[in-house]
C-alpha cells in the first residue's frame, strides 16, 4: 500500500496548510517568550530579596552575608539581620543603596512587561513585542549597572569588618549566587529582547480574504471570456502573471475560483454564469 500524503494537492489549500502551521509555530515560540519573561521576573525578585550577593561562609563566628539592602552577621553564635528595604538609610553604602534602586526598576518594568500581555488582546501583536522588547533593554542596563555598582560598596564599615575588603576587592569574602544570578539576568534580558525584536519583524500576516471582516473569502479576478461574460478567479494571489488583477468579493462572482491560469481554458466546464 502507497503512503498517504497529507499535504493538500490544489495551490489554495497549500497556502493554507502552510500558513496555518507558520502561525502555529509562531504561537507557540511567543508561548514561550512569554513563559521565559516570567521566569526573568522570578530571577531578579530573588535578586532583590536574598541577601546573598556577597559574603563568606556563615557558619563561623564574625562571618557574614550582604544583599542590596539587608545584610546577616554571626554575632554570639546567632544571625544579627539589619537592613531595611523602605528605609534606604539603613543600608550601609550609597553603592548598595544605588543598585538597591537600579534592581527595584527593573523589577517594575518586567511587571509592566507582563501586564502587557494583555495588550495581545486589542491591539496589534507587533506592537506589544517591540514594547516588551525595548523595556527588556532597559531591564538588562539597570541590571548591568546594578552589579557594576555593587562592588564599590565593599568599602563600608560594616563589610570591612567582615571581610577586610575594599572597594572592588573581596578581601576574605566571595561572590555569592544571588550576584551571579544577576550576572545571568542581563544576558537572559537580552536574548529576550532580541527574540522579542525577531517575533515582531516575523508578525503573520492574514491571507488576504482574511483581512475583510466579513465571512466572505476574497478572489482575484485573473482572466474573462468576453463572449461568454464568464469570469475566471482564484483566492490566491497570482504571482506568475502580468494581467491586470482585480481584487473582488468571491460571493458577488458568479463563477468558480481556478487553481492556475494555464488551466483556464481547459477547466471552463467548471464555471456557471
């Protein structure tokens, strides 16, 4: 037995298998996207939250651990937590207090990121994906001068004590997850963005019948026969002749749309005045 081919035979339904898994596709890389910048709103919340962006092992006497505005110290064999996130004065460096405040933006701007997604609803998709795309460059800067200003930091008091560090130099302490998670932040803020850019550059557009907001389909008038009156159309747009082309609506054309020009004449039986 022969194999079965799925794909349609006549050029009107090729255009529309093929259009209908470009858009399935396409939908299902912005599922995606979208998933990916929820995932990116998770990471830099945890960005603001833990205070484990630099600091050394805490189970030790006099050790300690310091996020953007909270930090923990072993005093007395128990964790001494300080840091205030409404009051920016109980953070112990303006380095810390400034990339406190880069990181806080860009969470609110993947909020608003977010909250676009309802936007999918009532306007143009290109539009919200050139949106999101440019806030998530801004997203990615913040974060960049986010870690780039943290490191100053290091030489306040309260750091010096623990770590005996200087202003970009650690001292005796390390690099923590928190600030590595940033790291990567920046660069999953890019990549989003630019997939952002790629999904709207790629927008899939309607067929042309389906651009009307009626349930009419749309044909091309492609030919007639003067003696007869009858006239020979097709819904798909014919890219192979030079006659003039005529865009009318299929219902108002008493006469049956043709796959190609070259079998006009032979498929004539199949037209009604």
């Amino acid at each position: 037995m022969g194999k079965n081919n799925s794909k349609p035979e006549s050029g009107d339904e090729r255009v529309l298998y093929y259009h209908s898994k470009y858009v399935k596709y396409s939908r299902a890389i912005a599922i995606m996207w979208g998933v990916l910048v929820i995932s990116l709103l998770i990471i830099i919340l945890l960005c603001l939250i833990q205070p484990t962006w630099f600091g050394s092992a805490t189970n030790q006497l006099g050790s300690g651990a310091f996020g953007l505005w909270r930090y923990d110290r072993m005093v007395e064999n128990q964790f001494d937590q300080k840091g205030s996130f409404l009051d920016l004065t109980e953070i112990p460096s303006a380095a810390f207090q400034a990339a406190t405040v880069f990181v806080l933006l860009a969470v609110l701007l993947i909020v608003v990121c977010v909250l676009c997604f309802f936007l999918f609803i009532c306007i143009s998709s290109k539009i919200v994906f050139i949106v999101c795309g440019w806030i998530l460059v801004v997203v990615a800067l913040f974060m960049l001068l986010a870690c780039i200003i943290y490191p100053a930091g290091w030489d306040a008091t309260v750091v010096q004590e623990v770590c005996g560090s200087d202003a970009y130099s650690t001292g005796n302490c390390h690099l923590q997850w928190t600030y590595i998670l940033a790291i990567i932040s920046i660069f999953d803020a890019i990549i989003l963005a630019v997939l952002a850019f790629v999904l709207a550059i790629r927008h899939v557009k309607p067929l042309p019948w389906q651009e009307s907001g009626s349930s009419t389909k749309k044909a091309y008038v492609v030919g007639d026969d003067r003696s007869s009156g009858v006239q020979y159309v097709q819904t798909v747009p014919p890219s192979y002749t030079t006659q003039p082309v005529v865009l009318v609506d299929q219902g108002s054309v008493i006469s049956h749309p043709v796959g190609t020009l070259r079998s006009q004449k032979s498929s004539k039986r199949n037209f009604q005045l």
